[in-house]
C-alpha cells in the first residue's frame, strides 16, 4: 500500500491552465482494440511504475523504499498516483539516472549495489504500469552540463547550439528516433510481459523556458535557451509518437511557466542551485504532485471510472 501524505494537495487539475493531454490511439487503426485491457480487469489492483530520475524525484522528501541510489521519493508521482486511485498493490521499480536498457537489466549503482531490471516488477497479473524513461538515453544530464561549460566562452550568444548544429545537420535532433525506438522496444516489452495493463506514458516536465534563460541562476547563454527547450519538446514529441504507437496512453504534464526560471512559488523542476529540496535540474515535491494529478485525472474518466 503506498504511504500517505497528509500534506499532499488534492489531485484535481482541471482547471490550470495547459489543459492535460491524453493521447489515445484511434481504434481504426487496431492497436487500441489490441492492446486495450478487458472491461472486467480493475485498474487499481497491481500498479507499477517505472522510470528514471524524473519518476523516482531525488532528494524530494520523504526518502522512499529500494535501493539507496535509487533515490526515489515517497512523494513521486507514482506515490500520488497510488494514493489518488487507491491502488492495492503498488511497485515502485524507477530508479535515478535509469535508461531504457535497466528495464530489462540490472542498473549499477555502484559499492556493489544493483537496482534489479525494472522489468522484474511486472507480472501477468499487472493492471497498470506507468513508464517515464527517455532522457537519459537522449542525454539529459551531458547536455545541459556541456552547454554550461560552453556558456562561460559566449555568454550572449549560442555556443551550445553552434556545437551541436550547424550545415551538416543537428546532432540532438538525430538523436531522437533512436530513443523512440528503444522507448518502442520498452512498450512491446511491457506488454508482452503484462499483457492486460493499461500503460500510461509520461512525458518530462518543462526544464527551460521558451525565450530567455536567468542568468546567473541557470548558467546557459542567452541564445541557447530557445534551443534547448524545442529540443525537450522535440523529445516529448517523439515519446509520445511511441505511445501512441503502442497502443499504450500518453500523458502530457508540459506546462509553461513553471521552469526552472520561474520564481519560486511557481516552479516545478528546481534549477542548478535548488532552493527546494530536489535534485539539481529535477521536479520538486510540486511537480511531482502536478504530474501525478494529470496522471490520475488521465486514468479516469468524468464518472472517475478507469479508461482501458
């Protein structure tokens, strides 16, 4: 059973601005009916979610169950959504710094310590299984410590931009069908071995804000944060292609104005220097109560019955 959290606000979300968008495959196309999970299997009996670091919610308090470097929180999203739906057996799989290749591999964490492959928590009996992984396959982390280094040699112009595009094409934008196709491969993964779950996918929260940057709280030249946002957007695109894809739902928790340059009661992802407790450039307990409400408001319809 997922721990409570007296605090937590409400998971009602219909009115903020940024309606939530579920994506859901058209049944001409045959892979909603295919993959769809049979009427009389209830939602809420086996949850289990997966993921990386932007599930897990580092130094979000209170520390959760798992591996120590797991870092997972007891106030992620998948925590919220367990509480919101009243799940009855609840598996927290994701782990920090997690790729799609630790679904189905153990994730050194290093002094000898393993996260089991993620994978290892689905069973055939699984009624819903939430997945956020992506952006570190993407390389997330790489990225933007690059682009703070090049920062410092032009602070007004767009080094990161230069050294990733130019004539010969742009190299994060190549990146993408790789990612989504081994996001594809986690999904086929995940239904094979859990083949009555609804999946809900989960996109990344918005990192950066789409004109200007906040210099010197987020160390990024002037010209690159524009950049660097449509390249997260462009990331979100191509996971949630793979949803729908799939056959599987696409939940999508981007909002603006609640980036890491937003004032501090608005933020959801903390910046370079949190001043929340959250890991550099991740959700803090906010965003992942956001996320989690989407998510929840998404698996249930107006009547608040379960979507299939």
């Amino acid at each position: 059973m997922p721990a409570k959290n007296p605090g937590r606000r409400p998971a009602i979300v219909l009115g903020l601005a940024g309606a939530l968008t579920v994506t859901v495959p058209p049944a001409a196309s045959g892979a909603a009916d295919a993959h769809a999970a049979p009427a009389e299997t209830a939602l809420t009996e086996r949850y289990v979610a997966l993921g990386d670091s932007f599930t897990a919610g580092p130094f979000v308090s209170p520390s959760g169950e798992g591996p120590l470097m797991c870092l997972r929180s007891g106030n992620n999203y998948p925590n919220v959504v367990a509480e919101a739906l009243g799940v009855g057996e609840f598996h927290d799989a994701s782990c920090a710094m997690a790729r799609t290749e630790h679904m189905t591999e153990p994730q050194s964490l290093g002094f000898g310590v393993d996260n089991p492959a993620q994978f290892d928590a689905l069973s055939e009996d699984t009624t819903l299984v939430t997945l956020g992984i992506g952006g570190n396959d993407f390389g997330f982390t790489e990225i933007l410590l690059r682009c703070a280094v090049l920062s410092a040699t032009d602070p007004q112009g767009s080094p990161c931009r230069n050294h990733y595009a130019g004539e010969d094409g742009d190299e994060l934008r190549e990146r993408l069908p790789e990612v989504g196709e081994k996001v594809a491969a986690v999904l086929n993964g995940i239904r094979d071995r859990s083949p009555d779950a609804t999946i809900a996918v989960v996109g990344y929260l918005q990192i950066l804000p789409e004109h200007e940057g906040c210099w010197p709280r987020v160390p990024l030249a002037a010209g690159d944060t524009r950049y660097l946002d449509a390249a997260q957007s462009a990331l979100n695109a191509e996971i949630e292609k793979r949803a729908a894809g799939a056959g599987a739902h696409f939940v999508d928790v981007f909002e603006r104005g609640h980036d890491i340059c937003a004032d501090s009661p608005d933020r959801w992802v903390e910046g370079i220097f949190p001043d929340k407790p959250a890991a550099p450039v991740h959700p803090n307990e906010t965003g992942m109560a956001e996320a989690g409400a989407r998510v929840s408001t998404a698996l249930s319809d107006s009547e608040g019955a379960p979507i299939a």
